[in-house]
C-alpha cells in the first residue's frame, strides 16, 4: 500500500529510524516503524481489519 504523509518532518520520522528514535525514543520508535510495515505489505486497509493488523477498528 502506498503511504502519504502530510508533512516532511512526519514522513522523515516514518521512514528513519534514527530521526524517530531521537524524538520520540527507542520503543515507541520501533513501534512506528512496525506500523509503518505492516501497512506497507498489505494491499488495502480491508486486509488489516480481516485479519487483526495493527488493532485496527471501525470508526464510529
């Protein structure tokens, strides 16, 4: 799936793992980049609900 981002400096955090380690620290770092490749290896958010990717849930 493709991502877009809505500004530089989130897509810089997103996409480096030093910048986001720096700013919002080791765990919580590793968490992004986690997310970040999930969404990458699915094709549709459809997938992630289907099989409990990332906790997504219905918007109410």
């Amino acid at each position: 799936m493709d991502i877009t981002y809505k500004n530089k400096k989130i897509e810089r955090v997103c996409t480096d793992a030093k910048t986001a380690e720096r700013t919002y620290g080791r765990e919580m770092a590793d968490k992004i980049h986690q997310r970040i490749d999930e969404i990458c290896a699915v094709d549709t958010v459809e997938i992630m609900i289907q099989f409990h990717i990332g906790r997504c849930h219905a918007l109410k």
